[in-house]
C-alpha cells in the first residue's frame, strides 16, 4: 500500500502538523505512571524528522476506557504523565494544552506554538464526540494545522474515530496534506511483505486465548503459512474440539465451536502441543507435565519441554516467522517458559521474524528479544485485521504516492 510519506509533504517551515500517535500505553492504575513507553518510542523518529523540518508538531492521542471508567479512574487517564515521558525521550520539552482537547485555551496554545514546538492534546477520548467520527468535532481538530500525519498503526482499525477518519478527511476536503509516519509506513511494508511474497518455508505460531477472535486471522494465515503451530490457552481449546479432557482449564462453547472448523488441518499444517505445563487451579505452586487429558482440578498454563524443543526446531528451519499470542500465562515467572524460549528462539533465527503486537510484544520486550527481531509490531487487534486483509478507513483518507 504506497501512501504518501513524510517524503511526500514538501516543505514544512513554519507548518503546524497534527500527528495522531498511538500512546495508549500500560500505566500504573493507582499512580497513573508509564509503565511500558514502547509506543512512544516508537513515534519519536517522525517527531523529530517533522521538528528538524522546522515545523510545530500538535500530537494526538487516546489512552485506555475513560467512558468505562470510575472517577478514580479517569483521574490517572489524562495525558500529564505521558506528555512527561514524550519529552524526557523525545530531548524536547512537550507542552500540554491544560485539560482540553478543542477550545479557546487549545486555539491560543497553537498560536503561540512556534517552529520546534510540541503540544500534546489531552485524552482524545475525554470528548465523547472522538468516537463517533463527528463532522463538528472534525473541523475544531482541523482547524488546528495545515498537515495531517498518521503513525497510530495500532488505532487503524477503528474507523468511527474522528482524529483517525474524519480529521483527516476534512483536511483532505480543504486540499491540506496527508502523510502516514516512519513507523505507520514500516508496519505496512513489512505486513504487504509478509502477504505478498514471503520467503518459504513460513511458519505461525499463534498463542493467546480465544479463538473466536483470530479465525479470520488463521484462516489467512492458513493461506501463507507452510506450518502454524499453536500454544496458550488457544490450544487447550484445540483439544476440548477433538474430545480430550482439558480438566479445570475453562474454555466456553463458542470457542470450541469456533475451532472445529479448524480440526481439518491439524497434523497437516496445524501443530498443536504434545505435552503441557499444568497446575493445580487452587494452588499453583502444584505443578506437572502431562500429555494427554489434564487431570481434574488442574489447568493448562504453558507448554511443556518436548514442545518447546519442536517449536524451536520449526523456528530454526523456517525462513520467515510470523508470531501472534503469548504460549502461556508468562506474566508468572513459574509459567512463562514456552513464552521466553521461544522468543529467543525467534530472536536466534536467521530469518524474517514479525511479531504481531498486544501481549506478545510485552512479552518479547519484557524478555528482553523486541530489538533481536525483524519487527515488533505497535498494533495487536490492527496487525490481525491488516492480515485478515480488512480495509480501514483511516488509510483511505492518506493519498496514494
């Protein structure tokens, strides 16, 4: 997909540009501190080109559920904390337009922004008109800048945004550019890559827990993939389909529905587990190896050593990687074994290796592998769809090149 790039928008001195950024990150819910600042890492090279440019940079994001969320709550999702972090990475001192989003006090803190500044909007999602794709709402944003860039990979799919949707086709309607950013363009050329003409033999590895959610997402994995082995909580769902006693492990009828369809192709291009880590549901400090059915009273939590050495030889021999859900419930040190080798597996491969955002890019970057990797994608529910082959409406407000 060849969007117009930073490349493409000319000379910048002087402009006032709207970057919407995906900085909804992990934050301490009782402190509202950054816990993990991956995403606004990864936004800073297109801040800083847009700045040595000699532009203003007025930056855009949501963060978490405010709608869902209690009062105290909501107080730990205002953006003060991560305007802080932004500044600290990005070297340059992030101004934020006190608790507002459009407005007078917004308006005149644009105004007084010059070349070289940065002004970070609060919580998108504050303004109940965000989601809603608002015509009204639209304009107050556009009114802000001449040039609009999107680098919120992981926001694309939503498209009844109005800072991913119709912002920028109100821009469009006044003939302002529209760019994707560095990162928004990696991520597309490396997933049109993966698609098109990936280097053989491929191998998935999916993991998380439910099914239901990704069967679009296998089903064009399918399509690509030599092989795809499964893990996590996904595979207990595999064999509760096939009729195998998964003891306390909980897995819900549609989940076991969404999978048989699926039942075809395992021992064909679908590996799932041959032995597993289990413990025992009121105390997890009694653990096992079993093959088989789980006994009673005992759930699946991560796959065991001979699967472990199987996924690690498949990894060795494949020539592109693609990696999409935890193995299991690797947040617990005792359990998260399958999870860490194979990310160092991953990390060791002379291959092309994606992993596709969400929990699995935690988990690459908590073992310490995010960088070993060809990519880590910014986008867990935006890399599944992408794949899946949906069109977001996002996009198509960025003109082609």
């Amino acid at each position: 997909m060849a969007k117009q790039t930073l490349e493409d928008l000319g000379d910048l001195k002087g402009k006032k540009v709207l970057v919407r950024v995906d900085f909804n990150v992990p934050i301490d819910k009782k402190t509202g501190a950054v816990k993990n600042d991956r995403r606004i890492r990864a936004a800073i090279p297109t801040v800083r080109h847009l700045l040595d440019a000699g532009a203003s940079v007025i930056v855009m994001s949501h963060l978490g559920r405010p709608e869902k969320a209690t009062p105290e709550e909501r107080k730990h999702l205002t953006l003060d904390k991560v305007a802080v972090k932004f500044g600290e990475l990005l070297g340059v001192s992030v101004a934020k337009a006190a608790n507002d989003i459009t407005g007078p006090a917004v308006t005149a803190a644009v105004a007084a922004l010059k070349p070289g500044g940065v002004l970070l909007l609060e919580n998108l999602r504050f303004e109940p008109r965000e989601q809603k794709n608002d015509p009204a709402f639209a304009a107050e944003l556009a009114s802000l800048g001449d040039v609009y860039v999107n680098e919120a990979f992981g926001t694309c799919q939503n498209d009844k945004d109005t800072s991913m949707v119709g912002l920028p086709a109100n821009l469009k309607a006044a003939g302002k550019p529209r760019a994707i950013g560095m990162l928004l363009a990696k991520e597309l050329e490396i997933i049109d890559g993966l698609m098109a003409q990936p280097e053989s033999p491929v191998l998935g590895i999916m993991g998380g827990a439910k099914v239901s959610d990704k069967v679009a997402f296998i089903a064009a994995l399918l399509d690509k993939v030599d092989y795809l082995l499964i893990g996590g909580k996904m595979a207990y769902t595999f064999l509760k389909a096939q009729g195998v006693d998964i003891g306390a492990t909980k897995i819900g009828d549609e989940e076991v529905a969404a999978a048989r369809p699926l039942l075809v192709h395992v021992g064909k291009k679908i590996t799932l587990p041959v032995d597993y880590v289990v413990a025992k549901s009121d105390d997890l400090l009694q653990t096992q190896v079993c093959k088989g059915a789980i006994p009673a009273g005992y759930e699946g939590v991560d796959i065991g050593p001979q699967t472990i050495e199987q996924f690690k030889t498949a990894i060795h021999d494949a020539a592109t990687i693609i990696w999409n859900g935890p193995l299991g419930w690797f947040e617990q040190p005792a359990f998260s074994r399958g999870t860490r080798d194979i990310a160092e597996a991953m990390a060791a491969s002379a291959g092309v290796t994606v992993v596709g955002g969400g929990e699995t890019a935690e988990a690459a970057e908590q073992f310490g592998f995010a960088d070993k990797m060809t990519h880590v994608s910014t986008g867990g529910g935006a890399f599944l769809a992408y794949v899946e082959g949906k069109k977001f409406q996002s996009l198509a407000q960025i003109d082609e090149r």
